[in-house]
C-alpha cells in the first residue's frame, strides 16, 4: 500500500486576506461619514464648526487608544482582541445611523477612534505570527492595500447606498421643514426672478398669488431683520465715536466731533431705514396671515411645478455642481422622464439652486447607510472570528508543512504564542 504524502495548507493566505478585509471594512467605515457630511449637516442643523469638531474627534481617540489597544491584544489575544474592535466599531458606526444631535455624534465618533485604534497594530502581531520572514513584507503590503481598497470604495458605495435608499419611487416632494432658511431661499428666488433668470421665472409663472405673497413676506422680513441689525451696529458706532470725541482735545477734538456727528446721522438714517423695514414687513404679513399655512400651501405649488414642468437650462447651472443622480436624469430625454423621474430631477435641480437654503431629498437615506455599514461589520467579525487563531499551531486546519515554512528561521522562543504576556509592569514604569 503506497504511503500517503503529507499535503501543504494555504491557511496563513486565508488570515491574510481576512486581514485585508478587516482593512477594507476599517477605510469604508472611516471614510462614510464624510461623504454623508451635507446630509448629515443638513437634517441635524449642524454648524461648519461642529463638523469640524465631530471628523477631528476621530483621530483624538484613535491617537490615545493606540498604544493600549496594541497591548491589550498581547495580553488577551489577537482574535479575541480583533473581533471585538471589529465589533464595537461597527456597533459605534450603525449607532451614528440613530444620532440625533451633535453630543450623541461625537460620543459616537469618539468611541469609533478608540475600536479602531487596535485594527493595524493588532494586524499587524497576526501577520509576524502567521507569515514566513520571506513573505512578510508582502502580507503586510497586502493589509495596507486593504485599506486604499476601502478608501477608494467609500465614495462610490456610500452614494450608491444612500440613493438605494431612496429610490425615485420614494416621493421627491418638498415638506414643512425642508426649507432651511425661508428669509435667505425668498430673497435669492425674488431677486433671480428681476434678473429674468430662466428657472426662477418658469417657476415663477406658475405660482399662485398667495405663494408669490409668501415670497415677498418672507424676503420682506428677511430685509427687516438685516435693517435692524444694521441700525445696531450704527448706534454702536455713533456711541463709540461720540465717546472718542468726548475724550479728544485740541485739533484732534474738532476732528472727532464732525466723524461723531456723521457717524449720528448716519445711525438715524439706519434706524429710520430699519423701522421702514419692519413696517413693510408688517404689510407684507398681514397679506399672508398665517406664515404656516402660507408655507403649506406654498410647498404643494411649487411640488406640482416641480412634477409638471422642464426647468432643467443649462445656463443656469453654469458653475455649480449637480448631483450624480441629476446628471443621470439629464441624459435621459425629456419626454422620455416618467412623473417620478422629472420630479426627482428639478427637485435636485432645485437643491443645486439653493443648496445651502434646502434640506437634500437623498438625505433620508444616510442613517440607513450607517446601520448597513455596521450591519457588515458584524459579518466580517464572525468571518474573522472563524478563520483566525492567534498562532498558526492552534489552528485545527495548518499541516506540519506550513507551519514548519512559517516557522522557519525563528528562535525556539518565538515559536510558542500560547502564552499571554502578563500585566502592566506599573512598578518598573515609575521607576
């Protein structure tokens, strides 16, 4: 009977490439926020500040948990460890998907940098454990090309995501709350309008009496705030140069006095001006009654020219940027666009026009993303979880000829990962 030769394993290919997953999932996490950052913005009422505040969280906490997660790994295992960063940082991004305000974000955010810190020194003690010396360098470069995979995925997987979420058949109608800033989006239409410029006036023409009404209130009121905000600054002004007038002696006094009698007239014309403001914002208001039903009524007006109409001129968007979707729409020919497609289209046509005045129709679709995202996580953990051992002679599937090609080459010392390190030596630290 012939003997049966021992075969050779690939195991160490199956972590590494579970590491270059690993890798892959860490880059797609990172990176999906920042991509979902408007529509973020946008639901939350979040500040440029506050974004700030939440994408630089990140690297605070992954900064600090670097050093103690590489060590906890040493101590308690790489799988075990791996696993539970996966999971937690999975858990941290699927929790950003229910946030509901900055505090609740950046709790998240941070506790996202802190799961992730462990990821690539911990990777990194699985590939000195699993790899050959001769095939180090390629396992590691593996790991890291993971990672650009992941980086380069974010952009297209996140918006494919969020638009999955929100298909056309989702209603692309405009609803209370999705104009961000009435004042601001009144007073730029109006003025487009006196400009002649073609989307606004199509718009226009097909708005009833009270929308129009609506408009004029609303950049009537805008104007009325901005007076009297001017006023303020021009009292302040004429109070300051009055003082400095007061304090002022010889030729430098005469000086003053005419620059504080200026700078008084000048606060008189801003405060006569505001009060003119207010009064034609009055009027204005009184013609619209209710600013609620107004805005109702107003919405289901523009809605319907939004489903009905051709806006699309590509004058008009000369300088600004569509969304992918949009441009999508626009290679489709007009009379071709069902009722679905042509309101999603000048719905984001609309968004482009006045991007900082109107909530993003696809921003219902990022918290879905987020708990898919994290949703993905859970699976890579259970995937990473059954492939890897901390050390190539506790997995069930290495044969003797793997593991004397991994072990090659190493001091006996270095062939024995079954024991744990101990605990943080506190005593020899102070010394």
């Amino acid at each position: 009977m012939a003997s049966v030769e021992p075969t050779n394993s690939y195991v160490r290919y199956r972590v590494i490439f579970v590491c270059m997953l690993m890798a892959v999932l860490l880059y797609l996490d990172r990176f999906c926020i920042s991509f979902a950052e408007v529509f973020i913005k946008d639901e939350l009422g979040l500040s440029d500040e506050q974004i700030g505040i939440l994408l630089g969280s990140f690297f605070v906490s992954y900064a600090l948990c670097q050093v103690p997660s590489g060590w906890f790994s040493d101590r308690f295992g790489s799988r075990k460890m791996l696993t539970i960063y996966i999971l937690m940082w999975s858990l941290f991004t699927a929790m950003t998907g229910l946030a509901t305000g900055f505090i609740s974000l950046l709790i998240f955010r941070l506790g996202f940098g802190l799961s992730q810190a462990g990821a690539y020194p911990t990777s990194a003690n699985i590939v000195s454990k699993w790899m050959p010396l001769t095939e180090r360098g390629f396992a590691s470069s593996m790991v890291t090309v993971g990672g650009r995979i992941g980086g380069a995925l974010a952009p297209v997987l996140t918006a494919l995501l969020i638009i999955m979420y929100v298909p056309l058949t989702e209603s692309s109608d405009l609803t209370t709350g999705d104009i961000m800033n009435p004042h601001g989006l009144a007073t730029t239409f109006l003025e487009r309008v006196e400009e002649k410029q073609e989307f606004e006036t199509k718009i226009y023409a097909g708005l009833t009496s009270e929308s129009k009404n609506y408009l004029y209130a609303e950049a009537l009121a805008a104007k009325a705030e901005a007076a009297a905000e001017a006023a303020t600054t021009a009292r302040k002004v004429a109070e300051d140069t009055a003082a400095i007038a007061a304090n002022a002696s010889g030729e430098k006094k005469a000086l003053a006095e005419t620059e504080a009698k200026n700078a008084a007239a000048a606060a008189e014309l801003a405060v006569a001006e505001a009060a003119a403001a207010a009064d034609a914002a009055v009027e204005a208001k009184a013609l619209v009654k209710s600013f609620t039903k107004a805005e109702s009524s107003f919405l289901v007006n523009l809605n319907s020219i939004l489903q009905e109409q051709q806006l699309y001129n590509p004058e008009d968007f000369e300088g600004l940027t569509l969304n992918k979707q949009a441009e999508q729409l626009l290679e489709v020919s007009p009379g071709e666009l069902n009722v679905e497609q042509k309101s999603r289209l000048n719905r984001l046509l609309f968004e482009a026009r006045y991007a900082a005045d109107v909530r993003k129709v696809q921003g219902k679709g990022w918290r879905k993303m987020m708990m898919t995202y994290g949703l993905v996580g859970i699976v890579i953990a259970v995937i990473f979880w059954w492939v890897i051992r901390d050390y190539p002679r506790a997995h069930p599937s290495c044969s003797e000829q793997e593991l004397e090609l991994i072990e090659h080459g190493r001091l006996d010392a270095d062939k024995d990962h079954s024991k744990q390190i101990g605990g943080i030596p506190f005593k020899a630290l102070m010394k």
